[in-house]
C-alpha cells in the first residue's frame, strides 16, 4: 500500500448531464474508489475551471436527475 497519483488526459463531453460525459464517468471512478477503501485525497477536472469530483455535492448533475440545472 502506498501513494499514487493517477493523470488522464481527455479529450470529450463533460458537463452535458449525460451518464457518459467525462465528468459523470471520472467521477463515478473516484465513488468506486472509495467504495473499495481508498481514501482518494483529491480529484478534480480542470476545463477552462476547476471542479471538485472528490464530494459529490460539487458535481454537475445528471440531466435526467435535475433538468432544470440545464435549463430545461
């Protein structure tokens, strides 16, 4: 057991509310994570800004969860 950094460099959808936007699913990858007894020390997107993806509260949503957050 010991430290680990993990960088991916992505080029795709985010922030779309879709399931398969890429801070719907690297978030989802820090949940599983955690799930397993990680303890993740911080997990951000950085596009054009920084978002937050360790504490779900800070995340887009889903557009099928909050539809009116995309202005629907």
């Amino acid at each position: 057991m010991g430290n680990c950094v993990i960088t991916i460099r992505v080029t795709g959808t985010h922030h779309n509310g879709a399931r398969s936007d890429i801070d719907q699913m690297a978030g989802d990858f820090v949940d599983h994570l955690k799930a397993k007894g990680h303890s993740v020390a911080d997990a951000t997107i950085t596009s054009g800004g920084t978002q937050d993806l360790a504490h779900k509260e800070s995340r887009f949503p889903l557009r099928e969860d909050n539809p009116k957050f995309y202005g629907g």
